[in-house]
C-alpha cells in the first residue's frame, strides 16, 4: 500500500473507537481526521470538501425543514390525538402507537416523531393504567422500522442514496423502491414487538412515576413575620450558599419568583421552595426568621403562569455531561433549577449540586415558560415535556404542511425533479407559506448531523483515492468469502455493528467505497449491497445509544441496557434475515 492509504487506514482506525468511547462530538472527531488528511496531503482541498456541496446533505438539510414545519404547525400533534384513543387491551394500545407511528416515521425523521408521541403515550399510558415502560421501547423501535420503508424516512437513506448517484450517475432508487424490502422488515419486527415486547420487559419505573409527588424532593419554608430575614436580599440571608439545598423559587402574594437570584428581596410570609435533601430542612429550621410553612399542599402542585414544571433528558451532547450541577452553573446558563434527577428509574439521592450528569438521565426542571421554546430543538437535551400544562395545540396550517410534504414525495417519486430539488423546494415553500419560520428553519437544522456527513464523506473519498478501501474490501472478502451473498452477510453484519457503536451516518459513509470496491472486485451489481446498507444502518435495536430515539425513550422509560438486548436482540436477526432473504431477489447480482 501507499503511504497515502496507511494514513487513511490510520485515521479511520483512530475516529471509529474515538466517536465509541469518548464524549467528544462526532462532528468534531470526523471533521479533526479530515484536517489531519488534509494537512498531510493525502486529501485535495476539493476531496476534502467535496462532502460539504454533495446532494444528500442539501437533502437532509431541506427535510429538516420541512418537518420542521409539521412540528410548529401542529401536524404531529394533531395525529397523535385522533390515533391513540381509548383502547380497552393493552396488545390494542400497542397496535395503534405502532403501527401510525411507524407510518409516519416512513416520510419523517423519526427523531421529531418519538419527541412528540412521548410526552402524549406518557399521559396516555397514565390514563389507560398501563405501565409507560411497556410502551416506550416499542414507540422507538417501530419508528426505527417504519425509518426503513422510504427513501425519506432517515437522513442515512438520503445519504447513501446521494452516494449512489455520485458514484454511480446511471443508477439511482426511487422514494418508495425499498417498500419492496421494507414493509415486510417493518410488518415482521412490529408483529414481533406486540407478541413478544411486553412479555419479555421485566417491570421497570418510569420518570414520572418517580416525579409524580413533589413533597418527596422539596422542602418548603416561610419568611417569618417581622422575622431577622424581611426585606434582605437571598444573598445577605446566606440562603445561596447551603451546602445541600437550592433555592427554586418565592410565592409571594398569590404570585411566583421562579429562578430566584442572589439580589432578589425577601418579604414578610413569603413561602420559599428548596430542592435538595431531607437533612437540608433541619439546616433550614436553624436559619433565623424562617419558620415552616403553614399550607398543607404542595407550591410545586399549584398552578402559576409565570412557572413551568417540565421534564427534560440530557443529550450526550449537552455540556454539564460528566461535569458537576452546581460547578456548572446549571440555573445561569439555561434560567432553570433542577428539582431531582432521575436515573435507571431511580431518583438520584444526596446533594443535587453534586450530581454528575450523564447522557439519558432525566431531570425535574423548574423554569420560566419561555424556556420550553428557547431550548425546545437544543443539542444539549433530547426531549423536553412540560408537566403541568396541555399540549401544544393544533394550528390551522396543519394541513398545508402536510400537503407540502407529500407533494415533495409525489415529485421526486414521478421522476419529475429530483429528489434534491424537489426536498429543497418544499423547503421553500414551507418558509414562504409561513408553515416554517426563519428562526425554526435555522433553528431545525441539526448541524452536528450535517458536519458528520459532510466530514464522513471526505473521509471516504481519502479511502477511496488513496487505494486503502480496495484492500479493506481484499480484507473483507477473504473473511466474508469470495460469493456474493456472503459479501451481502458480510456487509450488513459491519454495518450493523458500527452504527451501535457510532453514528448510523457515518458508519455508512465511511463503510460505502469499501464494499462498492468489495462489489467491484467481484464483478456484481453494487445494488445490493446500496441497499442493504440502508437496513443495516438502520437496525440499532441493542442499545440505547445506537440510535437516537432509543436514547430518549431510555430515560423516561426507566430501561436498563439489558432490555435493550433482551427485546432488540432477536429484533435484529429477525430483520437481518428479512432484508438479506429479500435484497437479492429484488436486485439481483447482475
């Protein structure tokens, strides 16, 4: 090999277990490496970049947009509303989340799908008296699986779609062309999930089951009358500086004080909230003017429009990951206290400002309500649901959104323009109709999955030019054996296996020039093997992190990782060998 394709070798060797085990963002681990090529020479600048201009990341792009303006017009919300129901079986109440789920997630990133159905199969479950974990976990696996029936349904279709045509102009795949292998995936993994799904989870607590009564993580007390604390400020009465409590908020006067600052005033019979531990309220009890409070209820169970009780679960990407609550200055950077944490469906004991965060764990926030719009489409949490409020409601350009959508769909189906072009105008008239903002239009757009493929595609072509894929691909086929369905085996296992350690993108980007030179060594169709990237990136059933819906339903759900195994384990076999039975029949070899 040349020198060029050692390093390549070197550098995708070294982002591979680097995006796995370390907390550093994908985007910034891919786009390092392709600096690193870059500056050794063994990428043009063009190379390098080519990834930035190429039609799937404009695609993806433009349907960020698009479903974008389904969520702020409503559109999910209101499907949601009409599918669920009140059915009288617990097997009936998965088939109606299933099954529309699953449809949906066929023209939208299913990310958006879960994010809105969670917060609506919670309150659902809750009404039916069936535990939320029971739902949960099937919630994000059929969206995973309806992800597989269109072109649209994940960016990583467009992606390797957008991969096939530049590598191979004459050849392309229509939106609905991987129905053929897709409706049966999607038809034999949810017949699965609602025979064997419920049986197979052991009980585990929800979030908010753990959140359900306030009493159990505040201690409420009141600013004495004519005591030593009316009229100083928080900060002079020393009630910013308690080793294991946190003041949240101030009744005052039939009104509220959420997010209470050091400088804010204290009056006569103000009710002040603390969040933190039991053994706080004695340290209370020996502060001077403060005396317990006389009401019976709870203030967190009253209703303030000034206050927002909301549940949020922390993204892998959110900066107080690993980092203490209290050392992060958790309430100045996001204008919320945090009133418990909530962890495997336990409640975090001990000091709050103490706790380390990690990814998927989910917090009790008490916050102002502009924060559920500020921080609604945030990297920093994967889902944020408000507690004490109705759903957001359904707006009168629902309807257009959606109409909006399925005319990209019918356009690039038709042949008329491609599928780029026509996600693209969507785009534009989604924005121009008012169905999308400006601000939502930016906002939508998740720039750490854009930066992830654009530097993925680099990093391909450095494999592909350097001549390190074709021995990659000599690698594989000694392994795999020279035949065709043992490179298709081959492929979907490497796939499969990458994208529950990293990023589906990624791994498919990066897996894509070493199995087209495995498929041109062979001298076979690369059809095939275009396709059933396209499954095996999809199937990230055994852990949470492999997929990002699993991660948000982990949390709420109160999973361990072994139900992940223990449910998705036999998931995947399952569609492996539906799509590996089905691909070639389809696409044949030659």
């Amino acid at each position: 090999m040349t020198w060029e394709a050692w390093w390549s070798l070197v550098v995708v060797g070294a982002v591979f277990p680097l995006m796995a085990f370390t907390r550093i963002g994908a985007d910034i681990i891919l786009l390092g490496g392709l600096v690193v090529l870059l500056t050794l020479g063994v990428l043009s600048p063009e190379q390098a970049l080519a990834g930035f201009s190429s039609s799937g990341v404009f695609t993806v792009a433009a349907m960020y947009v698009l479903v974008a303006s389904i969520r702020e017009t409503g559109g999910i919300d209101f499907i949601v509303r009409h599918v669920l129901g009140q059915p009288r079986k617990e097997r009936h109440a998965l088939l109606r989340m299933m099954v529309p789920v699953a449809a949906l997630s066929g023209f939208i990133n299913n990310t958006p799908v879960v994010a809105t159905f969670i917060p609506a199969v919670m309150h659902w479950s809750r009404r039916l008296r069936i535990p939320a974990y029971r739902l949960l976990m099937p919630l994000s696996f059929a969206s995973i699986l309806g992800g597989t029936v269109t072109l649209l349904g994940t960016s990583t279709n467009l992606v390797i779609h957008g991969l096939l045509t530049t590598y191979y102009p004459e050849l392309h795949l229509g939106i609905f062309d991987i129905a053929w292998v897709g409706i049966p995936v999607a038809v034999v993994g949810l017949v699965y999930l609602w025979l064997f799904a419920v049986p197979l989870l052991p009980y585990r607590r929800s979030a908010s089951e753990v959140f359900e009564n306030p009493r159990e993580f505040t201690i409420e007390m009141m600013v004495a009358p004519g005591g030593a604390l009316v009229n100083k400020t928080v900060g002079e009465a020393g009630l910013r500086q308690l080793n294991n409590l946190f003041l949240v908020e101030i009744e005052r006067e039939g009104n509220i004080v959420s997010v209470v600052g050091p400088g804010e005033q204290l009056k006569s019979g103000d009710r002040l909230v603390f969040a933190g531990t039991s053994d706080g309220a004695v340290d209370l009890q020996q502060v001077r003017g403060l005396i317990p409070s006389d009401q019976s209820a709870s203030n967190l169970e009253k209703d303030f429009k000034e206050r927002r009780l909301v549940e949020v679960v922390v993204s892998p990407q959110c900066q107080f990951v690993g980092r203490r609550i209290r050392d992060g200055h958790f309430r100045t950077v996001y204008g919320a206290a945090v009133l418990a944490v909530c962890r495997n469906g336990q409640r975090l004991e001990g000091s709050l400002g103490q706790i380390r965060l990690q990814p998927a764990d989910v917090l009790l926030l008490e916050a102002r309500p502009p924060f559920i719009v500020r921080h609604r489409q945030s990297q920093d949490f994967l889902l944020i649901s408000q507690v004490d409020g109705a759903a957001r409601p359904v707006h009168e350009k629902a309807w257009l959104a959606w109409f909006i959508l399925a005319a990209v769909a019918l356009l690039a189906a038709t042949g008329l323009v491609s599928m780029m072009k026509a996600a693209i105008l969507g785009a534009a008239l989604s924005v121009l109709s008012g169905c999308c903002t400006l601000a939502g239009a930016r906002k939508s757009l998740d720039s750490q999955v854009l930066l992830t493929i654009a530097a993925s595609y680099g990093l391909g072509n450095a494999l592909m030019a350097s001549g390190a894929a074709e021995h990659m691909a000599e690698v594989l086929l000694t392994l795999v054996g020279a035949h065709p369905l043992g490179l298709l085996i081959g492929c979907y296992i490497l796939v499969a296996m990458l994208t529950e350690l990293v990023t589906n993108n990624a791994a498919a980007v990066i897996s894509f020039p070493v199995v087209m030179s495995a498929a041109a060594s062979l001298g076979v169709s690369p059809m095939p093997y275009v396709v059933v990237m396209m499954f095996a990136a999809s199937a990230s059933f055994l852990t949470p992190l492999g997929y990002q819906t699993n991660l948000m339903v982990y949390g709420p759900g109160g999973y361990k990782l072994s139900d992940y195994l223990r449910v998705g384990g036999l998931l995947n076999v399952l569609t492996a060998a539906v799509a590996l039975l089905l691909i070639p029949m389809i696409w044949p070899w030659s």
